[in-house]
C-alpha cells in the first residue's frame, strides 16, 4: 500500500501443481524430456545451447521448482496469449531461466510468446549482506516507515510554512520516494550496499532533490498566480539564454529515455533522466528571473518553460512510481 503497488493476481507456486501431472505428460510426448537410469526426468540440451541438464521430476515423483515454474508459463501463455512474460528475479538465477525458457521454446516449438529474464543486483545494508539464516533481516515495511519517520524530522527543521497535515503527507512521498529512487535509480544489475544519507540527501541524485525541483517549478506557478499573471499558450516563445536552449533540448528528449528504459529494462535510465532533468531546471533557475521578469514575453516563455520541466519530472518520477508533493 505504501508503494502504491497493486496486483491482478497473487498465485502462489501451490497453485500450479495441479497441473502438473499433464505437464510431465505433454513434456514426454513432445520428447522435450527423457527419463534417466534411476528415474528422474529431465531435459538434455544440444552442446550449442551450452546449457547442463534440467532436471524436472526426481525419481520418487517430485516436482522442482523447474516443473512449476513451466506450468505457471503454459498457463499464462494460454490465459493472456502475451506476446512476451517478464521475470524480475535476482541476477543469480540466469543461468536457471536460460535453461527454462529453452525447454519451453523446445516444449511450445518456438511459437510461444518471449519469456526474458530481467535479472537485478542484490541490496545490502551497512553492516553486511542480509542472512536470514544469521537474523539480519531487514522488511520493505520497516525501511519504508523508518524514511517516513527521517523525511518528517526533515520536514520539520526545514519546512515551516507546511501545516501538520501537509507535512504528515509530504513526509510519506518523500520518505518512500527516496527508497524506491535508491533502488531504481541505481543500474539495475549492480549490487548496492542502502545509505540513508545518500537516500534522502537534499542534494545531488536523490529522490528528494527531484521532488524539491518539482515543488519549486510549483512554487514559481502559485507566484505568478498571485501576481495576476496568465499565461499565454499560443505566444511565440522568446529565449534569450543559453541555458533555456539546453533545457528545452532536454526535454524533447523525454520520449526517447522512456524508450530506452522499455528497452533495455531499465528504470535507472527514466530516472537519470529526470535528474538531469531536475539539475538543469535548477540552473535555469539560478539565472533566470521568471515569474519576476519584467519583459511580458520573456516572461511568458519562461513560465511556460519551468512548467513544462515540472511536468516532465512529475511524469518521470510517476513511471518509478514515485510522488511529487506541490510544496516542500
């Protein structure tokens, strides 16, 4: 709830093993499978695969987690019809998918949709990689409320034109933000050791820093409201500053990032992006007057300049499922 994350379906590996006995059945009868000397079942791949044997059913009759895991992919090939099924699942298990996917292309004859591996990086904390084997544990839950609870101490020294409802508010965008944006913001195959320092830094490529850009593009909107400025849509855009060249560049370049990031799997590409994004706003802002400047169509281009860059960073940050508070 937290995350914002919301899921169609939740079926457990249990749930396919019903299935499996006509799995094992339709496996043998396309000769994917052979049975070995003590009896377990098993796929042998060609030398050009370069890919050890998968083993699919133990002699005594057990199912692995190989067998479910085709199941699961024969069922939502024949529920959904996609064109391709994503894995999000640790980097260790490429070697397994490699081997899955290959039978399946073997068991389906290559007619099936495409089944990619997305493999990430491992997170760790400070003190060393979590074990639940050694009780070092650490829940999405308790990160979450714990940079909840470090935003709003934030909030608190920083931010005091915020009623205590807006800080409450700003306090969850911000903290769970920082979390999702420490991850997401990261390649997605690396391993990362968790920083909260790093996380939820005011500076520098960090989620609040991209919301703190954000709430400032709002602000300069609100202060033009309140000096009865409209803004004029149609007018001829007037730049007059290096600056505001690189950033409308910039931002025509938002589709392209997106594309990429579809790509290649990659959020980490949406996200540099929009600090980029981010950090070249903040020097448009550091040289421009905007909402002050005293020339009508200097300043009705850049209005619309720093709107179009809050909306480009707004939209950024949603796709990493990441909220923007109007003020900070």
């Amino acid at each position: 709830d937290l995350l914002g994350a919301r899921f169609e379906y939740m079926l457990g590996e249990s749930y396919y093993v019903k299935m499996l006995p006509s799995v094992f059945v339709s496996l043998a009868e396309k000769k994917v499978t052979e049975r070995d000397e003590e009896g377990a079942v098993a796929v042998n791949f060609q030398d050009s695969d370069k890919l050890s044997r998968l083993v699919v059913q133990k002699s005594d009759g057990t199912s692995l987690y190989a067998s479910r895991d085709l199941a699961a992919l024969a069922a939502r090939t024949k529920w959904f019809d996609p064109e391709k099924i994503i894995y999000v699942v640790g980097g260790d298990q490429t070697e397994y998918f490699k081997q899955v996917f290959k039978t399946f292309e073997k068991w389906t004859e290559g007619k099936g949709p495409q089944a990619e591996h997305v493999g990430f990086g491992m997170i760790s904390l400070p003190e060393g990689k979590m074990s639940t084997r050694r009780g070092r544990v650490v829940f999405l839950e308790e990160v979450l409320e714990e940079a909840i609870t470090r935003a709003k101490k934030i909030i608190d020294e920083k931010s005091s034109n915020l009623t205590e409802d807006e800080k409450e508010k700003a306090a969850q965008q911000i903290g769970v933000g920082a979390v999702i944006y420490f991850d997401l913001g990261q390649g997605r195959e690396r391993n990362i050791k968790f920083d909260w320092d790093t996380a939820l830094s005011m500076d520098g490529n960090s989620a609040p820093y991209i919301q703190y850009t954000y709430a400032r593009s709002k602000a300069i909107e609100r202060k033009a409201k309140e000096n009865k400025i409209t803004v004029d849509q149609k007018q001829e855009v007037d730049y007059q500053m290096p600056v505001e060249t690189t950033l409308v560049k910039h931002l025509a370049r938002f589709p392209d990032a997106v594309a990429r990031s579809i790509e290649e799997n990659k959020p980490s590409i949406v996200a540099e992006y929009t600090y980029k994004t981010a950090d070249i706003f903040n020097q448009f802002y550091k040289q421009a007057a905007i909402a002050v400047e005293p020339d009508p169509a200097i300043r009705n281009s850049r209005l619309r300049l720093s709107a179009a860059a809050g909306q480009v960073i707004k939209n950024g940050l949603y796709l990493l499922g990441i909220q923007t508070p109007d003020r900070m």
